[in-house]
C-alpha cells in the first residue's frame, strides 16, 4: 500500500490531482465548504475552551488539494485568529499535491532546502501573513502546541491482513499470479509470519482482520507529543470499532475496483479501526468517540450555519450548498460511513466532565 501510494516516481498521489469530479473520489471537504467550516469552529471552540495557548501551530495530515484548509483558515480569520497567533504545518508526501494545495492556500510561495534545522521541503505565506510549512513526516513537526486534524489519512495507511485458517492465524500476502507474471493475486501464508505472530490479540473473535501498525506508531508519536507539549487532535475518516474484518478496497473514477489491477493508477484504502488508534495512545490520552459525521455535524449546528449561508446565497449557490450538504449528512452514505474521534492530554481528563468536548455528546 505504501509503495503504491507513496512512491516517489510512481505512486498514486505522488504525480496528478486525484480528486473531483475528473479524478477518482470526492471528500467532504470538496464536497462542501460547511465541513471546513465546521471543523474550524469546533477547533476554535477547544483552545478556546481550555484557555486559547498562544501562539499555536494548527497540524494537518494529508491536506489533498487544501481545500479544507483554507475554509479553516477563512473561518479563523474571521473569529480573529491570524498569523501573530498560529503557524500551519502540513504533513504531505507529494510534492505535486503540495503544490496545489500551496496555489490554494498561499500568495507567495516555494521550495525550501530542507535541513535539520528547517525540517520541511516547501514554505508559504497566505494572505493574512500566516506562515505555512510543508513536511514529510510527522516527526519533522516542531515541538509546540498543536491542533491536529486528519480528514481521510489514516484510511490511506497500510495495513495486515490476517486470515483466520484451520491451521490458526494466517498472513494474507500479495504474490505474482503463476499463470500470469502481468497479474498479482492474494495469497495466504503456509506458516506464521512475524506481523501474524505479532498484531493479533488472544482475544479476537473476527475470521478477517486488518492492522495498521504503521497507524498506530503515528498516533503513538502523536500521543507523546500532544502530552509534551500540549494540544489536542480531531480525526474523521470511515471507519469501525474493532468490528469489521475484510474492508481493503481500491477507487478508481469514483468505482469500487481491483486494488491488484494496474497498481498506481488507483486510491488504495482500508476502513480505520478507531479501537485500535485509541489503543495506540495508552494513558497519555484521553479520547472522545468515535461518532457519525451526522451526528458531529449536527450538534456543532451545522444547520445554523446553512441557514445563514443560504439567505445570501443566488439560487444557484443554494442548489450546491443544498446537495452538497444533503451529501455529508446523508444517514445511508457518508454521513454514518465517516466517523469522528478526538484526543487530548489525559491531564484534561477531570477538566473535560465538566466542560464536555462539543460535537462528542448529545446536547442535554
Ligand atoms: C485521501 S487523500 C485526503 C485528502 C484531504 N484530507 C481531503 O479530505 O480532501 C489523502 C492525503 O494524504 C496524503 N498522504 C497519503 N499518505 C501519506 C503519507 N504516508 N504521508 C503523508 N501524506 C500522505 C495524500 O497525498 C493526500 O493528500
């Protein structure tokens, strides 16, 4: 998965804009200019809440064509919060994306040699003078209070899978077709392999797994960071609670489609196991959910905020903002399929039972 993913020359995000209409799947975010929107506030109402920590960095994981980030931004330019107040740090493989989401984001921007002491490839300023880096990885993140959101990322992580078989736990591998050396096919290993050995708890009670270790060692990093140095993260992407076995899948022209066939030339994903995040972190965080993008947005007044937009809107915009809202809520589509979860330094814990995270409880 990583290797068709991410490769430098040949993987599939590395070299062409994927989404949309033209490209192979659509995000909520591209969908609607509400999703950011919300979000944005939902951030600004939890630093708000625990005392506004200034200046801090606002994190995203796998920024697409930035389009998310720019209707946070809006939004937080219009609540007051500007370049003397935060920096924004992107975490994007790909050089070309990052440069889309740069024209998207940026009046000014460009290349940067990357060295250890400025960890990141590419740099730019917004119109507001807020300073935006781009970097590889988490770990080149700077060591301040960060707000951390990831909207489809973990989804593109790799994983095991895992076979239940009468002989026990079995590794499911991908192999060259004998029959046909242009074809790759899945096979099941013949004896226990070190991931089999490893990533399957006693306790499991599913045929089919999937395990993203890769996953859980970003959200470890995340987790020591987060208690260190303060902060807080938002994670939205679909997935389940441990429940759910066989889910590895590939897209291609908005198709379900072979994710052996012509590798590269389509969107690898697996459904995130919240369980398994939230396992990850140990003690150093507390978390709040998993709960449907639905019922996310609803709580943060989503509708509010669409009336409002509506009543300025042409015609026109209101048919767009109308369907492409009607697409993020939809309780039979992506609305219960995307799933929201939360973490925060465990030392909020006490804090959190009187001041309950928005979005993660029904009003009362
Ligand atoms: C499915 S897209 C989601 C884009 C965006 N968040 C949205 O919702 O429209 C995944 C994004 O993560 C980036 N990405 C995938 N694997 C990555 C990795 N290992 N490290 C950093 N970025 C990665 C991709 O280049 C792309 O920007």
């Amino acid at each position: 998965m990583k290797e068709v993913l991410t490769r430098p020359k040949m993987g599939y995000y590395m070299n062409k804009d994927v989404f949309g209409t033209r490209g192979d799947f659509i995000t909520s975010p591209e969908i609607s200019q509400l999703f950011g929107e919300m979000l944005a506030i939902w951030m600004i109402s939890e630093w708000r809440k625990i005392g506004s920590p200034r200046p801090f960095q606002l994190v995203e994981l796998g920024p697409g064509r930035g389009t998310m980030m720019a209707d946070i931004l809006r939004v937080f330019g219009k609540l007051g919060v500007t370049g003397d107040t935060l920096e924004v740090h992107l975490v994007e493989v790909s050089k070309s994306l990052s440069e889309i989401q740069a024209s998207n984001l940026c009046r000014e921007h460009g290349s940067a040699a990357e060295s250890d002491k400025h960890p990141f490839y590419y740099r730019g300023l917004t119109d507001r003078e807020i300073s935006v880096f781009w970097h590889k990885s988490v770990e080149q993140l700077p060591e301040k209070f960060s707000v951390i959101v990831a909207h489809e990322f973990f989804d593109a992580l790799p994983i095991h899978k895992f076979q239940r078989t009468s002989n026990g736990w079995r590794e499911v591998l991908v192999d060259v077709d004998p029959q046909d050396s242009q074809k790759l096919r899945m096979v099941t290993s013949s004896i226990p392999t070190p991931a089999s050995l490893l990533l399957i708890r006693e306790s499991e009670t599913r045929d089919h797994i999937e395990v993203s270790p890769s996953s859980g060692a970003l959200m470890q990093f995340l987790a020591q960071r987060l208690e260190e140095f303060g902060g807080f993260a938002l994670i939205a992407d679909y997935g389940h609670s441990g429940d759910k076995g066989d889910t590895f899948r590939a897209f291609k022209k908005h198709q379900l489609h072979d994710p052996l066939c012509e590798p590269g030339t389509a969107d690898l994903t697996a459904d995130v196991d919240f369980s398994y995040l939230k396992k990850a972190v140990g003690d150093k965080l507390i978390s709040f959910g998993p709960v449907t993008q639905h019922e996310f947005l609803k709580r943060l007044h989503i509708d509010v905020r669409l009336k409002k937009l509506l009543a300025s809107s042409t015609k026109e915009q209101q048919d767009e903002l109308l369907s492409g809202y009607k697409m993020i809520m939809d309780e039979k589509g992506m609305g219960t399929a995307f799933k929201f979860m939360c973490f925060f330094p465990s030392v909020l814990a006490e804090f959190f039972i009187s001041h309950p995270v928005a979005g993660f409880y029904p009003e009362t």
